[in-house]
C-alpha cells in the first residue's frame, strides 16, 4: 500500500490537517507538515485510535445536518407562510384596483355623456343660430315693397299651390277613366284646338320672352302678378282659355320655384361668409396670444431641462461646464477627431504642422496635443480614458429612489475568522469546504436580521489576493474588519484599512477569539488607532464588538450596528429601471457555459435581460440565489448567480441591461476590438536604446506557464504573486490564462510552446491527461496557492544559473627547469600541500604577481605519466603555451565546481 498524505488522511477523517497534526503529536507520529506522508503502520495506528473520534465527528455532522434540515424545513414553511400572505395581500390589492378601475371607468362614461349632452345642446344652439340668421338674411334680401311682400310669401304661396295641384291631379286621375270613352269622338276637334292652343302659347311665350329681355329688372313683379292670376280656377264653360290659363299657371309655377331656391342658396352663402369671416377674426386674435404661450412653455421647459442636466451632472462628480463638450477616446486618431469636431482633417494636421507634430490621418494622437488643437480651433473637449469608456453612468430622480439592503464585506488576515464569522451567521459550514480552510473567491451570501435583509461578501485574506478585496471594497457599503484578539494587527489588517478608506467606506470592527486564553481586545484597539481607526467610546468614528464567532458571542450584536450604520447611511437605489452592477466573479463551467456572479446595485435584473460585462454580452438564461435556488428577479444590493453570457468577463468588470440586443453586441464589439488593439499595441519594438538590453536579454532562461482556474479572480491573485517573484535571470511568462478544464488544446499548446500547465481548482479532461503523456507535456493541480507558488519558485530557482566556486586543490614549489620533448621548459616541483591533479587549472605566482593563468600540458613521476601529485612528492609539470618558468616560483592548483543556486 502506498504512502498516504497528513493532508489527504485529514480529508478522510472530515477535520482540517492542524487538527490532525496536533492529534499526531500526542501520538508521538513524526510529521513535519499537512504534505508528509505516513507509512502503513502509522495510518493503521491513527485509524484505530482516533475511530471514536471520527465516529463522534460524524454524528455531531449528522446531528448538525438534521438540524440543519429541520431549520432549513422551518424556514420554508415560514417562506410559504409568507408566501400565502403576499399572495393574498396582492389578491386583495387587485381586487381594490378592480373596483378603484370600475369607478373610475364609470366616472369616466359619465363624463363623456355629460360632455355628449353639452355637445349636442351646442349643435343645436348653432343650428337655431344659423336659421335665425338665414331667415334674417332673406328678410333683408328683398325690399319692403309691395311686390316685396308678395316675394316673402313666395314660398307659403307655392306650397299652397302645391296643395291644390296635388288635389287637382287626385281628381283628375278620378275622372280619367270616365273621360277615356269621349276622347276617341273629340280627338279630332281636340287636335284642331290644340293647334291653335299651341300656337298662341307659343306666341305668348315668344312675347313673355321678349318682355323678359327688354325689361330684366320688372320679372320679379311681373312674376308675382302670373303667379297670382294664375292661382285662379279655369272656367269650365271656356274650356280653351280654361287649358291656355292653366299652362301658364305651370311655367309661372317653375319659374317661381327657380327664384325662391335662387334666393335660399343665396342667403345661406351669404351666411356662411359672414360666419367664416367671424372665425377668421378670432383666429387672428388668437394666433398671437397662442405664439406668445408657445414661446414661453418652450423657454421654460428648455430652462427645465438645463436645470436636470445640471443635477444629473452634480450627482454624477461632473463639471457642468463640461456637459456640452466633445467627448474623445484616448488615443484618437487625426480622423476620428476631425469627424467629432466637424472639421476637415486637413485644418487639424495643418495645426499639428505648425505646432512641430506632423501626424498622418490614422495616427494616434497625444491627450496634450488633442487639447492644443481644439482651443486652438476654440472648441471644449474632454478626453475619456479607458476606465471611464468602460463605466455607466445614470441619474436617477430623488422621487424614484426606495431603501435598499446594506451590502457588507468582511476583510482581515487570513485565519482571523472571516469565514467562521459568516458560518457562524448563515450557519451554512461555509468553512469547511474552503481548500485548506483559505476563502479561495469572493463569496455573496445574503441572510435576513430582523425582517432585513443584509448581502454578505467574503474576502481572501492572504496576501496574493490584494485585487480581490480591493474588489470587494468597491462594491460594498460597510467593511467589517476582523482582527483576532490574541494575534492584533497583521500586514493584511493594514491592507484592508486601506482598501476601505480608499473606497470611503464606513469601518465596523470586530474583534475575534475573545475566548482564547491571551485574547486582549484592549490590545487591538490600541494598535489600530495607529491607523486611524478610532473606537467611538474613545471619541472615534468606528464602531467595536467584541465577538467569537466560533462560540457565537456576540454576533447579535454585530449585526444590529451594521444595521444601526445602515441606517445612518440612508441607502436606497432606483429598483424600477435597466439593471446595472458590478460582476463579482466569473467561471466557466463544463456544464452550463459562461456563469458569472453579480451584485445589482441599480434597478432590478430580469431572466431574459441583455446585458453587456466588460468585454461580453449575452441574455440572461437563468438566474441562481446564494442559496442555489432559481429565482425570476433581483433587485438592488441581490447577488445572483446569472447564465447566458457569451465569454468569461473579468471579475470586477460593470454590467448593464440594455433594451435592445444590437445595442449590446455593438458596444461589446467595440469594447473587444480597442482590447485588442491595445494589446498588440503592446509590443515592444527593437530600438537604439534597447538593442544592447535586448540582446542581453537573450541569455535570459524562460520558463513558460498556462494557467487554468476555477474563477478569475484566482489567475489574477497568482498572476500577481508570479510577478512578484524575482525574474531577473528567469523570467515566468503565462502564455495563456482562462478560466475552466484543462482540455487538449491546452497540451497542444504547451507542446508548442514548452509550457507547464497549471490547474488551480480545476483538473483535465480524459482527453488532456492522455495528450499530455504522449506528448510529454507536465501539468500541476493545485487547490491551495501556497503550494502552487512553492513549486514554482522551487522550478524557477532550478532554472537559475549555477554559481562557479573555486576550489584550491594544492600548490607546489619549482625547484629546476628542464626541457622535455613536445612540451619545451618544463618545472622540476615539490608539492607543499594538498593534491595536484592533471585536470586541475594552475596559476604560476611569481613574487606574489600571477603571471600564468591555465592548463597543465604533461604531468610525470618521474619517467612516467602521472594523473596527480601528492603533497611530498616530487615531478614534473609543463605549463600549456608557457615558457617563462624559473626556479622559485609557485604552481597553485585549483578547480571550479559548480554550486546550485538556492536563490
């Protein structure tokens, strides 16, 4: 059976590896730390002794579990409780919305038949009007004469004709039939006297004609006379006139008719002339004073608006100077900033000439010289750098705002309780499963005190997370420092002071293990009023509690002055707008894609939502509490687990819901490409002044890495700490970082590029284990970075150059010289001390002046070859390419050995 770890057995045992290192020590089982490994023997003793242990760990686990359970039921009975509630309360509400909507609907229909009734006795009104002033019309039309008075009864005149020539024909369809029978006998005489009739009805007609045309102006009277004479019945004894009267009684009857509608049409155009004469008067009476309002609500709603802009500009810490100047990326080329000034490009590189900088259009230019060519061209402009192109900006209207949780980030050194402090509030374990008890990534949780709602962010506390809790204090409202008692102040205690100040935020101390023996909460206190933190009871601004999260002292204090700050600082957010936020954390997961973890601090993200994250976009699949459940929403200060994005973004990037996608993917484009741009402007040309470096740089060793991590923020806490590390004679490139597996792409890319991998909370794939072996390619898991950055300080410090040390190996006297063969002068020497061999180098010391430095050329013992010289014995040397050899001089022999470097 093969050797078992401290770390792995304590993994086993379900308790930490100090635990069990401290169990070891009482068994008297030597082992130095968490990564020694036990023999068989030792495993077997621990199992045997420590089962009653295990055992009653694992029914404190399970009695702990239980009532995790049991809690965990409570609280959703209470949720579905509450549920209920909210359900009946929204039903009740609806139904008073229904009804409030039923009465004010049937207001409104009374109203609108009330507005009816008003307008229909107003139609009226207009119609009685309009017939009172035709009627008035006619009466003034005709002159008030005799033949006058005649014409104003025109019209009841005609009506009564009507009347009787409608009796008249009743009868005379009546007798028709009667006189059907005489017509046949009288048809000749009838045509005889129609003759006659028609001929003198002709000549009257011709002679009506005549007079008509002579004398225009007396139709009227000669009209009404007709008219009156022909009113009178035919004789019926003279049936000739009789028939001759009554044609003319028809024509006089058309003729009459023609004048009364002549003079109908005439009065309702003259009434009509005058009404629009009258509304064409009014309009023009009130034309002016409506321009006049116009104007004004048009001055004051601009004056409005400024007055807004204004706001929105002091909420946002802008100059409202600066609200209608020209905004410019970085780095704007010649182009782009003729096309934002609206000038031709040709002024600007004109100015450039004249100011020494001749450019081209597609240059980059200086943020100086962009400000010298538009004052120069008399124009404002302000500069955007690539932070404030990545951050948002919103104005939300005071009226809008409602109170919002209070967002909390517990920061201090590692081990000081940070996470026991949140387990001991969630009571979720949270503790247990971190990697060597080490909080590893920013971890948002949420918990409700009091019917409030408080979000809870955890930070790393050892050094190589710097980034992470600069992170977390951006995005909170309140830091909980938490410095232990018995161990005071510590290097990451300081760091996180200063992150919290840098932010502005309030600080809440919390003095941890006060039931250790050594706890001196007075001690802390004492320290950090070095660093400005200053207890209230002393006349400070911080406020202290004394807690022990482990004993669960004093966490009910703690939470009511976080909520007693909470109040003071009056938090609340705009819950009915697009959502925006921050972006804690990010991974890529094997099984749901792009998965990042977000705070909201503005408005309320939905599923289904488009948001752009730093360099990504995508629309919200699904949305996971703290808890793991899915939930539909969340509003400000919710941190939510979201899927959906298109890539990883960076932890810390912003994030903002827009509402329409093509918006989105262009400025996620947008923001990709000036990435890249960047990036390749990055590299780094050879030039005069950094031609010897570069070459120097060529006996420069390299080592290679790609990095995969679970989350972001762990490539960027061991990329920090790699870059820490001294890399003057062995340089650490990481050619790759992402996060997610190790897949085969990976092997085949550390193939190319001589590469080692390493996994920091991740493993590879099947496919990536056996690439890797074929190809001889090394990859490194890690769960703790402290055993990460080991390693590879241990790689990189056998990559160091060996250190040459000399080594005296002898020295000898020269006694004579003589001349050998091959060689020239060769010296006759005693060895004084030591050992000369025939490999060593020599140095020959004349008057204390070395004046030969190298090889031996022949080494004898006499007649023959000799491999070394001891010290008391006599031979011969011959020096390499020396001549120059006299009697007293001193042969040192010595090598060089080759030490491995430790640092």
């Amino acid at each position: 059976m093969a050797k078992v770890r401290v770390s792995t057995l304590a993994k086993e045992f379900g308790m930490t590896s100090k635990e069990l290192m401290g169990h070891l020590a009482e068994m008297k089982i030597p082992a130095k730390s968490a990564s020694s490994a036990l023999e068989d023997a030792y495993v077997a003793m621990v199992r045997k002794q420590l089962a009653p242990v295990i055992e009653a760990r694992a029914q404190e686990v399970e009695a702990a579990k239980q009532a995790e359970e049991e809690a965990a039921a409570a609280e959703e009975a209470a949720r579905a409780a509450e549920a209920e509630r909210e359900r009946i309360a929204a039903e009740k509400a609806r139904e008073e919305e229904r009804r409030q909507f039923a009465a004010a609907q049937a207001a409104e229909e009374a109203a609108r038949a009330e507005a009816e009734a008003k307008k229909k006795a107003e139609q009226e009104r207009l119609a009685r009007e309009k017939e009172e002033a035709a009627r008035e019309a006619q009466r003034r039309a005709v002159p008030a004469s005799d033949s006058g008075s005649r014409f104003r009864s025109l019209l009841d005149q005609i009506a009564a004709q009507e009347t009787v020539l409608k009796e008249k024909k009743d009868a005379e369809n009546k007798a028709k039939a009667e006189r059907s029978s005489e017509r046949g006998n009288r048809r000749g005489n009838n045509d005889r006297r129609g003759g006659r009739r028609n001929d003198r009805n002709a000549a009257d007609s011709n002679s009506e004609r005549n007079a008509s045309e002579s004398r225009p102006h007396s139709h009227r009277t000669n009209a009404s006379n007709n008219i009156a004479a022909g009113m009178d019945f035919p004789n019926p004894d003279k049936q000739g006139k009789g028939k001759k009267r009554k044609g003319g009684h028809n024509n006089e009857e058309d003729h009459y008719s023609r004048m009364a509608r002549e003079a109908e049409e005439y009065s309702r155009e003259k009434v009509l002339e005058e009404a629009r004469a009258a509304v064409e008067e009014a309009s023009r009476e009130s034309t002016g004073r409506r321009k006049k309002r116009k104007e004004k609500r048009e001055r004051e709603a601009a004056k409005a608006q400024e007055e807004r802009k204004i706001e929105e500009a002091l909420a946002q810490g802008v100059n409202p100077e600066e609200l209608d100047a020209i905004k410019v990326s970085q780095g704007v080329t010649v182009q782009e900033l003729a096309e934002a000034l609206d000038v031709p490009a040709n002024d600007i590189i004109k100015r450039l000439f004249l100011l020494g900088t001749p450019l081209t259009m597609t240059q980059s230019m200086s943020d100086d010289l962009v400000e010298l060519v538009a004052d120069d061209l008399g124009r404002q402009i302000k500069i955007i750098t690539p932070e404030e192109e990545n951050t948002f900006s919103f104005y939300d209207d005071p009226a809008d705002l409602k109170p919002r949780a209070p967002v909390v980030t517990v920061m201090g050194h590692v081990d000081h309780g940070k996470t026991s402090l949140l387990d001991a509030i969630r009571h979720t374990g949270v503790a247990a499963g971190e990697a060597g008890g080490i909080t590893q990534a920013i971890g948002a949780s949420q918990v409700m005190i009091n019917g409030r709602k408080i979000t809870f962010i955890d930070t790393p506390g050892h050094a190589t997370f710097t980034a992470m809790r600069a992170r977390g204090a951006k995005v909170t409202d309140i830091v909980i420092l938490i410095v232990a008692a018995d161990d005071g102040v510590m290097p990451q205690t300081i760091e996180s002071i200063n992150h919290a100040k840098a932010a502005g935020v309030p600080i809440v101390v919390a003095v941890n293990k006060i039931d250790k023996p050594g706890a001196n909460p007075d001690r802390v206190r004492q320290e950090l009023t070095e660093y400005g933190i200053i207890p209230e009871e002393w006349g400070g601004q911080n406020m202290f509690v004394n807690i022990s999260a482990k004993q669960k002292i004093g966490i009910d204090d703690l939470l009511e002055t976080v909520l007693l700050q909470a109040d003071v600082l009056e938090l609340k957010a705009n819950p009915d707008t697009f959502a925006s936020g921050n972006v804690l954390e990010a991974k890529l997961d094997k099984g749901r894609g792009s998965v990042a973890t977000v705070l909201v601090t503005r408005g309320t993200l939905h599923v289904g939502d488009t948001l752009v994250a730093g360099l990504t976009y995508g629309r919200v699949r699904a949305m996971l509490d703290p808890k793991g459940h899915a939930v539909t929403e969340a509003g400000p200060s919710d941190a939510v687990e979201i899927l959906g994005l298109q890539s990883v973004p960076n932890a810390g990037d912003e994030f903002r819901v827009f509402e329409d996608e093509r918006e989105a993917r262009a400025l996620a484009d947008e923001r990709s490409l000036k990435a890249r741009i960047e990036e390749q402007s990055r590299v780094k040309h050879v030039t005069l002044e950094n031609l010897f470096e570069t070459i120097a740089d060529a006996e420069v060793k390299e080592l290679n890495l790609i990095i995969k991590a679970d989350v972001q923020g762990s490539i960027e806490a061991l990329q920090d700490s790699l870059d820490k590390m001294d890399q003057s004679e062995v340089r650490i490139n990481t050619i790759h970082s992402a996060v997610g597996a190790i897949n085969e792409t990976d092997v085949v890319l550390a193939d190319a590029s001589n590469a080692i991998i390493i996994g920091f909370g991740v493993r590879p794939d099947g496919k990536a284990r056996s690439a890797a072996e074929r190809e001889g390619v090394e990859i490194r898991c890690y769960d703790v970075i402290y055993k990460c950055l080991e390693e590879l300080d241990a790689a990189r410090i056998g990559m160091l150059k060996p250190t040459e040390v000399e080594v005296s190996t002898g020295s000898a006297t020269v006694l004579d010289t003589f001349k050998v063969p091959k060689v020239g002068i060769a010296a006759g020497v005693r060895v004084e001390e030591g050992e000369i061999a025939a490999t060593d180098s020599v140095r020959l010391v004349r008057d204390g002046i070395v004046v030969f430095n190298g090889k031996i050329a022949s080494m004898r013992h006499y007649k023959d070859e000799a491999k070394s010289l001891k010290s008391g014995s006599e031979g011969g040397i011959g020096l390499e390419n020396f001549q120059d050899i006299k009697p007293g001089d001193t042969i040192e022999g010595y090598r060089i050995d080759q030490v491995a470097r430790t640092e």
